[in-house]
C-alpha cells in the first residue's frame, strides 16, 4: 500500500484517492495525484504563457493578432485578424518571436492574439 501525502493546505494526514484526484476531508481541498505537493504554487521553473482569452500556447502554434499593433520604428500596422503561424515562445517582455508576411520578423504579446 503507497503513503499518501499530507493535505497542501491544512497538512492533514488524512487524506485519500477519490479516482485521479487526492481530497482532504478536513479542509475539502482536492489537488491532482500527479502533481508534486511538496512545490507550492509558482515553484515550476516552465512559464506557461497564455493568449488573451487564457489559452495556454505553445511552440508552433498558429495564432491571430486582435488588434491593429504599430510596428515600433517603421509606419506599418499589424492589422487585427492577421494570422500568424509557426510562433516561438521565448522569454522577455515580448512572449512570441514570429514571422509575418510582408513585414519579417517581430516579437509580440502574448496579450494582443488569441489561438487559432
């Protein structure tokens, strides 16, 4: 029989597997049996970068910018609905390292496309 670990909220010894989830009857907490209880919340060393609507991306996928986005140091315009495929998560203020059809190569935010 394996040791169940201590609750992550109250560390009550009571907990028990309820299918894929652990649940703590003293404090009702439920937390995924995969995950390592012993790392809090934020201790992951992998950044997870989300779209505007909360989608988790991730490398390669395609994606389409929501607004019109100056290009910084020319008078071109990324106009919303553009689609951009093929992006690359980096770190920075700029989340995603891309290439778009008639300007080349950019940076964006996560924060101005959504996943396609």
């Amino acid at each position: 029989m394996s040791e169940l670990p201590n609750c992550p909220e109250c560390n009550s010894e009571y907990t028990y597997q309820d299918g894929p989830l652990l649940v703590c009857p003293n404090c009702a907490h439920e937390w995924s049996a995969s995950d390592d209880p012993s790392s809090g919340p934020g201790d992951s060393d992998e950044k997870v970068v989300r779209d505007a609507n909360g989608n988790v991306l991730q490398n390669g996928d395609t994606v389409i910018v929501i607004k019109d986005l100056k290009v910084k140091g020319s008078s071109t315009v990324v106009k919303g609905g553009t689609k951009v495929k093929k992006i690359r998560l980096v770190d920075g203020d700029h989340d995603i390292d891309c290439k778009i059809t008639g300007i080349g190569s950019m940076g964006l935010k996560s924060e101005f496309v959504k996943k396609a």
